[in-house]
C-alpha cells in the first residue's frame, strides 16, 4: 500500500475495480445499453455498501436503470451469486434489466419507473421512525428524475418530517436520456434549491471515495449539532471511463462493442493502478 492512501481507500479501490470488471462483463455478454449509468454511479453504490451502511440499513436504487451495478455490488458482498451474475438478461433471470419486484431481499422496491424512489425511501423512513426502528434508507437517484414532480414531493416530506434517517444522494452526471439535464429542464442552482426545501446540502465528487468519505464524516458530524435531512450532490460523469462514450448521451443507450469493451478494460485497469498510488483524478 502506497503511503498516504488509507486502508478504507485500498479495500474501496479493490471492491469499485471488481465490481466495475464484473458489471461491464455483464453487459457485454448482455450485448446490453445502460452502461454509462453504472458508470456514473459506481463508486457511489460501493461505497455506500461497504464504508456507510450499516447491517439493518437499505440501499434504493432510483435510477433503476443502472441495476447491473447494483447486482455487482450485491455479488461483491456475496448476496448474489456467480450464477446469478451469469443470468443476468436472460429469459427467467432473477436479475432483469430494471430491479426486480419481490425477488432479491436487498433490493426492496422495482424502480423501472424513475422517479418513484425518494417517495418510497420516505415512506418506510417514516415507518421505521413510527416503529422505533434504528435503521437508514440511502435513496440514490438520478438527476433526471428530479424532472419528475413525485422527486420534490418526497423531498417536501423528508424535510417537514426532518427524516433524518433517509440520506438522498443525487447522481449529478447532468446527462439524462435524450440530452444534458440543463438543456432538457434545468436544475441549476440545485443546492439553493434543496437548501430552500429544508437539507443540509453537501457537494462531492462522486467518483472520489475521500470525498465521498468527509461527506458521512460531515453527514454525522451535522446529526449531533442542527439535525435535518442530508442530500448529496454527487457530481459524477456519464459514462467515466467509457472511451469515445466518456461524458456523451450516447452512453446512456449503446451496448459496447469488442473494441471499446477491450479498452475500457484497459483504462479500468490503469486507472485502479494510479488510484493505488493514490492518485485523485484516477477515476
């Protein structure tokens, strides 16, 4: 282990590299789209599971079309297995294209349908207070759900409620389906705007697990002091890493052919190199 790269970092680079090697397989064999979308929200989800979570939380996936890298991350803490992971697309799979309904215990609600994560998130958030419940609901949704008016009626209620057991954060790769998020319905200033609402609002690189690591510092420090609702905004890239798809709407959609699956495994592979050296702008 390089000097000055912590522990935390080098199990979080090992566990990202993995999953990352593991997903992309996955949508290769698929010949599938949606890989910019994993892309964007990696580091996120790993480090969410493996450096934040506690045993009773629950992770949900808003942007459900990015479930391959929620499936690989469950497999990387082996609650799916290899033949799972080797099912995944096919006919009778347990793991579809979007999160499946009442088929994997970790993954508590079908999020298909974008935009519909946050209000579930704060729904058994307000349960688990009413049942004396000590449990956490990391909502992780796109930024272009927050087009969706069901996004900000959730967060009317997080915030009147002081939920501060729901932590939202918000993949802000700011390329949605069709265009860039800004260009389709802007969002900008969204942390004026989530403040407005009633959040304490943090701003990180969501590619950056130091980054991502003094927002839960910062996240516990503001529980013990002004308690309210968290949202992140992790500014992220669509498609990071994805060679000639890297930060494109493209991204969103294309399935990877032979050529660029071959270089993003080589770019993966440098860049876990340099993260181990500690370099920052690795991912």
């Amino acid at each position: 282990m390089t000097a000055g790269v912590s522990a935390e970092r080098v199990m979080l680079e090992e566990r990202v590299f993995s999953v990352k090697k593991r997903f992309l397989a996955m949508y290769k064999k698929a010949n599938a789209g949606h890989i910019g979308s994993s892309l964007s929200c990696a580091e996120i989800l790993v480090f969410l599971k493996f450096a934040w979570m506690g045993a009773d939380d629950v992770v949900v996936l808003s942007k459900g079309h990015a479930a391959a890298a929620l499936y690989s991350v469950l497999a990387e803490a082996n609650l799916l297995s290899a033949e799972d992971i080797d099912s995944f697309y096919e006919e009778g799979t347990r793991l579809p294209a979007l999160p499946p309904f009442n088929a994997i215990k970790e993954i508590p609600f079908a999020t298909g349908s974008l935009g519909h994560g946050l209000s579930v998130s704060a729904g058994m958030a307000f349960g688990a207070r009413l049942n004396r419940q000590d449990k956490r609901f990391f909502c992780v949704t796109s930024d272009g759900e927050l087009d969706e008016g069901s996004i900000w009626e959730a967060a009317l209620f997080i915030a009147h409620h002081r939920l501060t057991n729901v932590v939202w954060v918000i993949d802000r790769n700011q390329i949605q389906g069709i265009a860039r998020t800004e260009d389709v319905l802007a969002l900008e200033p969204l942390d004026a705007k989530l403040s407005a609402f009633g959040f304490r609002v943090l701003s990180v690189d969501g590619h950056d697990f130091a980054a991502l690591s003094s927002a839960r510092d910062e996240c516990a420090r503001a529980q013990g002091t002004q308690p309210a609702p968290v949202a992140i905004i992790a500014n992220t890239i669509k498609g990071n890493g994805l060679g000639q798809l890297h930060d494109t709407v493209d991204s969103h959609y294309l399935p990877m052919t032979d050529a660029q699956y071959a270089l993003v495994l080589e770019g993966l592979t440098r860049s876990h190199a340099n993260a181990l050296k500690g370099d920052n702008d690795a991912g």
